[in-house]
C-alpha cells in the first residue's frame, strides 16, 4: 500500500503529483483498449497486474472508465509501476501497442517519507489495531463490517467469509484511498461505529486519530466523520438495481437505458453501469445485460446475515417516464440458455417515476418526504380511485391535498386519460406507494385482492416482498396464471431516501459517450 505519488524521471527529487492532464491521458488511453472493453477482461488484467506490481488490483467491472482510473492508479502507486503497466498491456495486446504507451504514460516515483504524509500503517500500529479488533470480536458482525467498508471505499470488493482481523491485514494492502486515508484505517473507523461497548469505540477511534495525527491527515479524518453520520446503516435497504428508461431524444424511436447498481444491502450508494441505446422490445436484453453485471457484484449478499436482519433478494428498479408507466417490465423475459422465466419470477419488480426524481420542485420533494414518512410511520392508508368523470379527478386532487395521512394510492390502469391524470395528481401530491391492474378497469374483487397483500406485510418495509410472493403464486398457477392479478400488477414503490443523480445525465447517444470515455 503506498501513501502518496511524485512525477519525474527516475532520478527527480520533486514531491509533486503527476500533472493530471498527463494522467487523464494515461486513462483516456487505456479505455481504447481492446482488452479492456469487457468487464472479465478487465478483472483478468487487473491480477495480471497485481501480480507484477506484488499488491492486489481491484477493478469492480461495472464502468470502464472507472476500472482504467483504478489501474492507473496501481501503477502509479510504485516507483516501477508504469513500466509494469506497460508490460502488462505488451502481454495483453502484443509488443507494437505497449511500444506506443511509452512515451504517453508518465516516469512516477512515491513521495518519500520526508514529505507531510508517512506513509502506510506501520507494523507497530498494525499490531496495535489488531489487538483491538480481536478483543471486540464478539460484538460486530464481519459481514457488516465489510459490506460498510466497501461502500466507503467506493464499493471495492472485499473477501467473503473472512473474519475482521482477516480483512484487516487484506485491506493493509490496498492503495490509498484519494484523500490519502488507508482502507485500513477506515476499516478501524468502521469498527468503532458498529461496537456496542463505548470504552472499545472509545479505544478504536483514538487508535484511528492518533493514526492520522502522527500522519498530518486528522482534517481528512475528521472530514470523513463528518460524512459517516449521514451514511448510517439502514436495513431496509436493498441491494437494486435501478434502469432508467428514456424516450432518445432523436425521435428515432430508440429508448436510452441507463442502470445504476447498489451492491451493498443498508448502505444507499448507487454506482452508474454503462449506457445503451436500444428499443422497447429489446429492453430486456439490456436489463439482462445490467443484472449479470450486478449479479456477480451481489455475490456478497448472505440471506441472514449475523447483524440479526435477514438480506432481501435485490430489487429491480425501473424509472419510467409516463407514458411507460404501464409498460409490463415484470413480465419482461430472462433468457439463459434454453430457459425463459419473467424477470418478476426471480426479482422484486418495481416502477418509480422518473419526471418526481428528475424534478428540482423543492415544494414536490418535500411533499415526497413527507407522505413516505407517514408510511413507514403509520402503515398503509389507500385513496382509491375509480372513476373517469372529470368532476372526480378535481374531488380526487383536493382529497389528497387535503389528507396527507393517505399513504397509497389504488386506480386504474393510467394508460391513458383520467386515470392517467389521477395518477400524475397522486405523484405532485407526494405519494410513492401505487398499485393498478395493468389491463384497464380495476374491479373491485381484485382490489380486494391487493387489500389481503397489504395486509400480510406488518410494516410498510415488507410491502415489496408481499407484492412479489403474489407475482410469483400467479406464475406458478400455470394456464390460469394469466387469470391472477398477479401477472398483471403494476407496483409504484418510489422512495425519496434511494435517488440517483437524473439532473446530471446528458441524453445523448452513449456511443458518443463511451468513444469520448
């Protein structure tokens, strides 16, 4: 683990960073290779290179341009690190394309221990650090260590099963994160907030201050703090992923797809996957593409895990404009091998709306907010709506804006028309928890049907997984299947806590986006 770089041929004494336009190139560089593009190939160039470079290389595979960052910086990490890397890519893409790396990635040599920062944890201060693990063994769980600590890193992979004085001495030889800070000691940070006993907190955050005192690092400790009490353990967070659907602004007909995956359950830190451009009718293959890269990302899950709270299976997310709102991406088909199930068979399946988490309306968010914390509160209240008369759409509005105690919202299928303006009413209004029968008219023995789901789930946090016990039933019915609600239930579950950055998306065509990467 190395704590800091300088630029400079072999023997330059200077101190400073690598000039980032230099880096920039070294990693618009990398992302032209071949070699590269997918996200096995990288994982296999990365142990290649952590093999020569004598530490481990972590890629996580889900954005290119992120994983080219993460090789760029092992091989900065070394004073030979460059070279290394050059002759990796020789191995990879033969001697004439390492030879044109030559003169493009820059000499690079770690700071000396002269300068402000000393560098990785010493063995005393390793010792010391696992003595304190060892004594609060007992009191945290290891998996929820580890998944917190891989959120902090920026969700690297982390071993599975591995105890916490084991994860310890394999985050010791991690690189450092950007602010300077070892894994190892963010790993003792973590530590201290999940210990029950305040004298062993007490005991493993000193041991991470006097760490980073010594080190002239306290104000990037302290920062990190700081931001750790807003990023607390939360349990009803899933793993997910997200898809957000988009008419392409071309007109051509083509949808842009753009999915986002959070890999650790209780931590809310959606990572952006590659875009693409494809049809409605070829949606699936997209999403397939996305769950296979978050699959092997959620490998880490563990159902009942040792915090006491069971893993739910991940959620799959889909933010809808509209007019696609109707859309059965439940019963979109996963195809492996010979094999074709709908994607609401094996994930929980729900629709969010993408024109509220687009909105910068702070009147509609904090309307959002609100509503949601009255659910999970108090429990479900449902509106209902039936009705196509106009007069009923303007009752229907004032009777939301005037009982923020309704909680849901149960209508018709909004494909169109009234039904379709209820629905918009009921999302301005706040409410995130919708359910319709997709094929029109909702009777009222189906409704029924749905006040049964509701009543199943003890707290509104169990509603996801009742409404997907119910999809499931319904396929496994066979031929009559086609009768139940369940094949056709559309299920709004949009929570204002779990967002992803819509304002910052650039809707052009993501082959542009990835050539420019």
């Amino acid at each position: 683990m190395v704590a800091s770089a300088s630029s400079g041929g072999p023997d330059s004494q200077s101190e400073h960073p690598p000039d980032i336009q230099a880096v920039r190139r070294m990693v618009d560089a990398l992302c032209e290779l071949g070699c590269l593009q997918a996200a096995s190939e990288r994982a296999d160039f990365a142990l290649t290179l952590g093999t020569y470079l004598e530490q481990r290389v972590d890629v996580s595979g889900v954005r290119l341009r992120d994983d080219a960052r993460k090789l760029v910086n092992a091989a900065l990490s070394r004073p030979d690190g460059v070279s290394v890397l050059v002759s990796v890519i020789g191995i990879f893409e033969g001697e004439e394309t390492a030879d044109g790396f030559q003169g493009l990635f820059v000499p690079f040599r770690p700071r000396s221990p002269a300068s402000g920062f000393q560098g990785p944890v010493s063995r005393y201060d390793e010792s010391a650090a696992l003595a304190l693990l060892d004594a609060v063994k007992g009191e945290m769980s290891p998996e929820r260590l580890r998944d917190a600590l891989a959120v902090e890193l920026g969700s690297v992979e982390l071993p599975l099963n591995a105890s916490c004085d084991q994860l310890f001495r394999h985050v010791m030889q991690l690189n450092v994160q950007p602010d300077q800070m070892p894994p190892a000691v963010l790993l003792i940070e973590q530590a201290a907030s999940q210990v029950a006993s305040p004298h062993h907190r007490a005991a493993l955050e000193g041991w991470a201050r006097a760490w980073a005192e010594h080190a002239g690092l306290l104000p990037a400790l302290e920062r990190r703090r700081a931001e750790r009490i807003d990023h607390t353990y939360d349990p009803e967070v899933p793993r997910c992923l997200l898809v957000a659907v988009e008419p392409a602004r071309d007109e051509s007909g083509d949808i842009v797809v753009r999915p986002w995956l959070n890999t650790v359950a209780g931590y809310w830190n959606p990572q952006p996957a590659e875009p693409v451009t494809t049809t409605m009718d070829k949606l699936s293959a997209a999403v397939a593409r996305a769950l296979r890269q978050g699959i092997r990302l959620w490998r880490g899950g563990r159902e009942g895990a040792s915090t006491g709270v069971g893993q739910q299976p991940p959620y799959v997310e889909f933010i809808l404009p509209y007019d696609l709102l109707n859309h059965d991406v439940a019963g979109l088909a996963l195809v492996s091998g010979s094999q074709s199930v709908p994607l609401g068979m094996e994930f929980a399946v729900h629709l969010r709306s993408l024109d509220r988490m687009r909105s910068d309306d702070e009147l509609v968010r904090e309307r959002w907010r609100l509503r949601w914390s009255a659910l999970r509160r108090q429990g479900i209240s449902v509106h209902d709506w039936s009705s196509a008369e106009p007069e009923a759409l303007q009752a229907w509005q004032l009777d939301l804006a005037g009982e923020p105690g309704h909680t849901a919202v149960v209508l018709d299928a909004p494909d169109k028309g009234a039904a379709l303006e209820a629905l918009k009413t009921a999302i301005a209004s706040g409410i995130g928890l919708a359910v319709w029968d997709r094929r029109g008219v909702f009777l009222t023995e189906r409704r029924e049907v749905v006040t049964a789901v509701f009543a199943t789930a003890q707290t509104s946090a169990q509603i996801p997984m009742a409404i997907h016990r119910l999809r499931r039933k319904a396929v496994q019915g066979g031929d009559q299947g086609t009768l139940l609600l369940g094949r056709n239930i559309a299920f709004l579950w949009d929570d204002p806590n779990r967002v992803v950055d819509l304002q910052a998306i650039d809707y052009g065509d993501p082959a542009d986006e990835e050539a420019s990467a």
